[in-house]
C-alpha cells in the first residue's frame, strides 16, 4: 500500500518496494534493490542499493551497492556510484559522486565531481555541520572536508588534503 510504479517501469528481481514511495516511466530498478518513502524519477537507474526517504531525479544512476538516507535529493542525470553513502545531502544537476564516499549534511553544485575517499566530516561530537561544494568543483581523491566549510566555483582540492578553511572560486586547497 502506497507504492506507485509507472507503466514502462523495469523492476527486477530481489526489489522492495515499501511506504510511499514512487517509481516513474523508463526507470530500471535492481536487482536487489531495497526502497521506502522515496520518488524514482524517469529513465533513472539503481541496482544493489538502499534507498530511504530520498528523491532520486531523472535520468540518474544509483549504485551498486550505494546508500541514500533520508534527506538525499539527486538532481537529473546526477550519479551516486558504488559504496557511497549520502544523507540530508543534494547532489545537483549533473554531478556525480562516483565511488567509496560519504556525504552528510552537503549541497554538491551541478557538474562537481566527488573523488574517491572523501568524506564530508559533519560531526565533531557534539553538533553537525554543514559542507557547500560549488559547481564544477574537482574534489580530489581521498578528500576530508572538515564542516563547516565551502568550496568554490571551479575549485580543486589536492587528493589526501583535509580541507578546514574555506575555498575561493577557482582555488586549488592543498591542505
């Protein structure tokens, strides 16, 4: 009860479809994949994932094997790939996250690119905060953005850095 798929929806097995939750036309949805209380958007993909409480748009990718909590809002054409985890984060138009990563508490601007490893360390123990990518961002691999902070437009960060301070449009932060 409440779940609603389109026709020319694709589901396939090992799917579970559960609460509120919606999948549009031409979306593909596993095998193995789990949904509850979450939109699909059209010709959007996911296969061997989690997905709770999060609005994936169309034409986007999700997994294998990613995780979307609560709160995770994905952009047409965006891309969470294998083994990353998003929660009360937005990945804009275009941008991908395509592998090993953790997103908390971020806005990802349209076309970034999320490196493999980073992290956006929201917590310090007692409160979450907030990280801001700008668009066309290059985060480089292996990443610690330590919240709060906010990179720039066009901004690149060096692979291994953890990034504390703010970074201006078209910087390079190697930290």
């Amino acid at each position: 009860e409440g779940v609603e798929v389109a026709p020319g929806a694709h589901i396939y097995p090992g799917v579970h479809l559960e609460g509120s939750t919606a999948v549009s036309a031409g979306a593909r949805i596993g095998p193995d994949v789990f949904v509850v209380d979450s939109t699909i958007g059209e010709k959007a993909t996911v296969m061997y994932s989690v997905i709770r409480g999060s609005e994936i748009g169309d034409e986007c990718e999700v997994g294998p094997y990613a995780s979307l909590r609560p709160g995770t809002i994905l952009e047409r054409g965006s891309k969470v790939g294998t083994f990353v985890e998003t929660k009360n984060t937005t990945i804009s138009e275009g941008a991908k996250a395509p592998h090993l990563s953790y997103l908390g508490d971020a806005i990802i601007g349209a076309r970034s690119n999320i490196g493999a490893g980073t992290i956006t360390c929201n917590y310090d123990g007692y409160g979450k905060y907030p990280t801001e990518i700008g668009e066309e961002a290059f985060i480089g691999s292996a990443t610690m953005l330590v919240a709060p902070v906010s990179i720039g437009d066009r901004a690149v960060t060096g692979a291994g850095s953890v990034i504390t301070k703010d970074v201006e449009d078209g910087a390079l932060a190697v930290e």
